[in-house]
C-alpha cells in the first residue's frame, strides 16, 4: 500500500515519527478496531483514532445524545440531543477525517451479536460503563482471538488495562476475570449517575485508551497487558498495578468453565 499526497500532509507528524514511520501508518491505515460506546470514554478514544487514521471504525451503542451527556462526551455537540449517539459520533467523525470509513451499530452489545460484530475487526475498544458488557467483551474477545483495550470510570478517578490472553503470541496473559472473577452484586455498583464523574477524567482515561491501542496496533513500546494504570486526579497521581493470570480463571485457567457465548 501506498500513501497518497493528501494522506502524506495529514499524517506527517506521525511519519516523522522514527517508531511509526510509513510502516507504522500502513499499519494504522489497514486497521479495523471497533469501540463499545460513544460515550465518556468512547468520545476521545473515536475523535483519536479517527484523526490518526485507523482504516476501519466501528462505533456501538444504542443509546440517544442526553443533554446532560455533553459535560464530558465531546464527540458530541448541543445540537445533537435527541440523535442516536452513532449518528452523532460518525458526523463529528467524518468532520475530522473523511478519508476513513466509519461503521455504526445502533444496538446494544448482547451475547447474541457480539460474536459476528467482533468478527469484522482486529482490536477491540472497551468504553462502556456497566459490568456485562464488560464481562461479555473480555469473554468475546479472548474466544475470538481479540485483543482488548479497557478502561473505566468513577467520580475523580479511572484505570486502564489491555486483555490479549486469547491471541497467537499472547497466550498465557491474563483477563478481566483474572483480575475480577464475577460481576459485582448489582446493588453494590454505583452508576456514574448516581456517583458523578469530573468530565476531564473521562478525556484522561478515553485519550491512555486511544494511545494503547495505537501502540498494540503499530507493535511499539510496552504494553498494559497484564498491568492495571489506575489515576487518581484528586491527588494527580498514577499508580500501576503488575497482575497475572489466574490458573482458576473460569475463561483463561488451566480448567476453563466458559467455553463459548452463551444467548
Ligand atoms: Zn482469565
């Protein structure tokens, strides 16, 4: 593959780049990566793969742009409340780069789509806020042979990890799972309505997100598989947490219990 001249002026700060170069942008160039939610995470994490050239984006979520949504989700605009989210994403979207192609899903991620959604891409973009989908994204993607960008948000503070156990080369990397075995009880979860969230943490979360999975896609620098960043913007401090995988993980282990999707 070639680039053309427009693609030359556009990503010429990446070609100066000695660890991304021509090669790294073929690479970006020739990506299909999907991102679960255009929300708080899902806004910085699509408004930088866009712009950096990822070939082929996918944008689940099937929810509608609220009012009280564009405190933080700033792929969204005013005059977008009321549009389902991924019609809204893909017009900021296609503003910032037209040159890529940008496919919606207006669905919520089920045990029942998950599977020939994931098929059609390469790397997977966890920017949701509930534990299901988180659950059914690590299981999806390590029984599909994915690797997993994760990130998550509360009030002041965020993590991120990457998931890549299930891909050649990877094996032997631990899981969601591995770090937390089962969702938590639903009662003991608090939703980011009810606890709040400083809307710049979730750009701070949303852009490490955005920046892994364009170094896990190019091969350069250390990945967070098997490492949990975790930030803290009241003390302004991060704190990385080195994990393993779990010989008594129910996907990963040694005896695995979750062999396929189960509708
Ligand atoms: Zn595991």
């Amino acid at each position: 593959m070639e680039l053309s001249d427009e693609q030359f002026v556009r990503y010429a700060r990446h070609l100066i780049l000695e660890e991304v170069g021509d090669e790294g942008q073929e690479r970006l160039l020739q990506s299909r990566v999907l991102c679960v939610g255009a929300g708080g995470l899902g806004s910085p994490i699509l408004m930088y793969l866009a712009a950096a050239g990822i070939g082929t984006l996918g944008i689940i979520d099937h929810d509608e742009v609220d009012l009280s949504n564009l405190q933080r989700q700033i792929v969204h605009a005013t005059a977008s409340v009321g549009k389902p989210k991924v019609v809204s994403a893909k017009e900021t979207l296609e503003r910032v780069n037209p040159t890529i192609e940008i496919r919606t899903y207006p669905d919520r991620l089920a045990p029942n789509n998950v599977e020939s959604i994931f098929a059609d891409y390469n790397l997977i973009v966890d920017g949701t806020d509930n534990f299901d989908t988180r659950y059914l994204i690590n299981d999806a993607a390590y029984l599909g042979a994915k690797t997993v960008v994760s990130g998550a948000l509360l009030r002041f503070e965020g993590q991120i990890t990457t998931f890549r156990g299930g891909v050649e080369g990877h094996r032997g990397e631990p899981c969601y799972r591995c770090l937390f075995r089962e969702p938590p009880p639903p009662d003991t979860i608090p939703r980011c309505e009810e606890a709040g969230i400083l809307g710049a943490v979730a750009g701070v979360i949303g852009t490490l997100q955005a920046t892994e999975v364009l170094k896990e896609l190019m091969g350069i620098g250390d990945s967070m598989s098997g490492q949990l960043l975790v930030f803290d913007a009241i003390g302004m401090a991060f704190r990385k947490i080195r994990y393993k995988r779990n010989p008594t993980c129910p996907l990963c282990g040694d005896i695995p219990v979750i062999t396929s999707i189960v509708d």
